[in-house]
C-alpha cells in the first residue's frame, strides 16, 4: 500500500465523515433499540445491620448521598 499525500488523507477523511453522516438514517436497522426488561430496581446503601443507611441531600439544587457513621 502506497503513502498517501496530505490531500489525499484529507479527501479521505472528509470521504469516511461523509459516510458516517450518510449512514445515520439506517443505524437504527443494523443497531436495535435495548430496552429495560424489569422496569427500575431501586437500592439503598447501608451498614451491614441495615441500622444505618445512606440518605439523600438536596441543598442548593444540586443532589448529594449523605452517610453517615
């Protein structure tokens, strides 16, 4: 295989771009769509007694795990 010239890398980059973009309508048919199977699962972070567990702090509009000892 022969070097490529730099306008030649680049037509090919811009070729590879091209063919991405032009693709974007049909990904949906060779990738399919994955889906949860049992909805969603809820946990909670504790001590090995389940005595104490983690909580959730929400100051300032930002949310935080609060544990505790």
């Amino acid at each position: 295989m022969k070097n490529l010239t730099t306008p030649q890398a680049i037509l090919c980059g811009f070729g590879l771009v091209a063919l991405a973009i032009a693709s974007i309508p049909y990904s949906s048919q060779i990738v399919k769509p994955a889906y949860a199977s049992n909805g969603v699962n809820k946990i909670a972070i504790c001590n090995e007694y389940g005595s104490k567990c983690a909580t959730m702090d929400n100051r300032g509009g930002n949310i935080h795990l609060r544990v505790s000892d």
